[in-house]
C-alpha cells in the first residue's frame, strides 16, 4: 500500500502519551464485566445503542490478552501535526477518506462533514464514555469522533500471517480497520444507525443482534466503497493488500472468534458477522464503488 499521493488530514487527536487521568476499567485484552455494565450504562443514558461501544470491545478481548498497557489519558480536543510513521499512516488515510466521501456525497447531492480520529494509549475519554485498548477501535456518533488504541496496530502485526510489521500489506489491513469506523460515520450521517437504534429496541437480543451485523457489515462495504475510488485517484494498492485485509476481515469474524474462545461457534450471538460475510461484503464495495451495492438490510440472508 502507497500512501505518498494521499492527502494529509488535520483532524487527528493525538492523545498519546498525555499524563494519566481517570480510572482504570479492567486489563487491556480484557473486557470485564466491570466494563461491560458501565457501557450498557452509558449507551442507554446517552441514548445510542449499547452495541455500537460494546461490539468493538468484544474483538480484542475474545482474540486475547494484549502484552501492552498503559495508563489513561485525559481528553485533549486540540489536533496535533503527525510526529511519528503512525501518526503519518493514519493522517494519510483519514485525509484520503475525507477526500473520496466528500466527492461521492457530493454526487449524491449532499455534504460530507468528516469525523476527527483519536489516536490514544491505554485509555480516554470519549463522548459516549470511557475509552480504553480492551475496547478496540470504535467509533462515537455523539461526538462524532473514531477512538483507535494503537495497540490494536500492533496486535494486527503481532497475530496475523502475512502481516509483517511495518510491512505496506500490513498497512492496508491497517487502513481496513480505520475505514470500517469511517464507514459507521458515513451511517450516522446517512441517518441508518439512528434508525437501527430505535429498531433495535423493540427486538429481542437474538433479533437485535442479528440487525446489528447487518451494520457491520454494511460498514465492511462502505470500507469497500472507499478502497474502490481511492484505488482509482491514486493506485495506491500493491500485491499482496487486499489478501492481508481480507486475512484481518476473516480473523475477526464472529464465527472465527467465538470458535478461538470457546471451541464452538453461536451463530445468534454474532455481533458483526461471520468470516465469510466480512470479506464478501469488503470486495461488494471494492468491485462496484456503489454505495447502493451495500445495502444489506434488503437481503434475506447478508
């Protein structure tokens, strides 16, 4: 993956390394139940969906303790220039993606209004809560706002093959994960995750959870969707990208996840879909470039 042509953004926090603040909620790696509460709390007190913060949780605590941690970080609203590789990586894909939806909205006939990208270590503070690595990376519709524990980055080159670290494959994969929160931003601007929200509450949890998929994996195509015309304007994917980001889509599907934790797989507990759903859903976005190619809430079966 090249990312020397991309446009650099200005709206990335770095709260990296600011002194601590807060309080701890459990191990990083590790969702307790501690955790779990205070986000249904949280969801259901600031009037979103206790699934969109606990959903993101759920990937790195069923892949594992995490070996980094570090202490909390106070919320710090002020952008600061990119001052290291990662901070570049992540300046220059936000930028891209704030360029290609703001010229497909405009297609559409209306405004794209970018989300900022928290880089943080350890843990935060967001709009929608307390932030911290155990979560993953998750985006906050209140603030509008994708919250990224670098850790997670690390994690990717750690437990992936073919995902050497500080490899350009690798970096796709990277550039998947932050596109998929820019994809529940596209959601929220969209107006769909209101609405999910407010279907949500009339379901059961197996039902609730079966639309909450169609979600993330909507968000999997929209990631597509950027991937497809950023491709277009600037050629930026090499050999060897879309295998390492379709291997990071598959390691993190539901399926792939309950069966790592728990040696068997329950299809009504999935929370962002199977495997083979995430990497089907990716490649609709990157084969049309059609927002419209990821509506996966008029399919009988996503």
């Amino acid at each position: 993956m090249r990312t020397d042509q991309f446009p650099r953004s200005d709206r990335v926090e770095d709260r990296r390394g600011d002194g601590p603040q807060g309080f701890p909620m459990g191990r990083a790696g590790r969702l307790g139940i501690g955790t779990i509460i205070l986000l249904g709390l949280l969801g259901w007190a600031l009037g979103i969906n206790p699934l969109y913060l606990i959903g993101g949780a759920e990937i790195l605590s069923r892949m594992g303790p995490s070996t980094e941690q570090s202490q909390p970080a106070p919320r710090n609203s002020e952008a600061k220039a990119p001052s290291d590789q990662m901070s570049e990586f992540v300046s220059a894909v936000l930028g891209s993606t704030e360029a290609q939806w703001t010229q497909i909205f405009a297609r559409a006939g209306k405004t794209y209004r970018p989300p900022s990208l928290v880089m943080f270590s350890g843990a935060t503070q967001s709009a929608c809560g307390f932030a911290e690595a155990a979560m993953g990376p998750f985006y906050c519709p209140i603030d509008q706002k994708i919250y990224l524990d670098t850790s997670f980055f690390q994690d990717i080159e750690r437990r992936f093959r073919g995902c050497e670290v500080g490899s350009r494959s690798c970096q796709f994969a990277q550039a998947y994960v932050i596109t998929h929160e820019i994809g529940h931003h596209v959601q929220n601007l969209l107006g769909i995750l209101p609405e999910v929200q407010q279907a949500q509450q009339a379901l059961d949890q197996v039902s609730a959870n079966r639309l909450q998929v169609r979600v993330e994996l909507q968000a999997d195509c929209l990631a597509g969707v950027w991937a497809h015309h950023a491709e277009q304007e600037w050629r930026f994917i090499e050999p060897g990208d879309i295998e390492a980001a379709m291997q990071t889509a598959s390691a993190i599907g539901d399926d792939r996840l309950q069966r790592r934790s728990q040696g068997y797989v329950v299809p009504d507990a999935f929370t962002h879909g199977s495997s083979e759903q995430r990497v089907r859903w990716f490649m609709n976005g990157l084969k049309s470039g059609q927002v419209a190619a990821c509506d996966t809430y008029q399919v009988a079966e996503p």
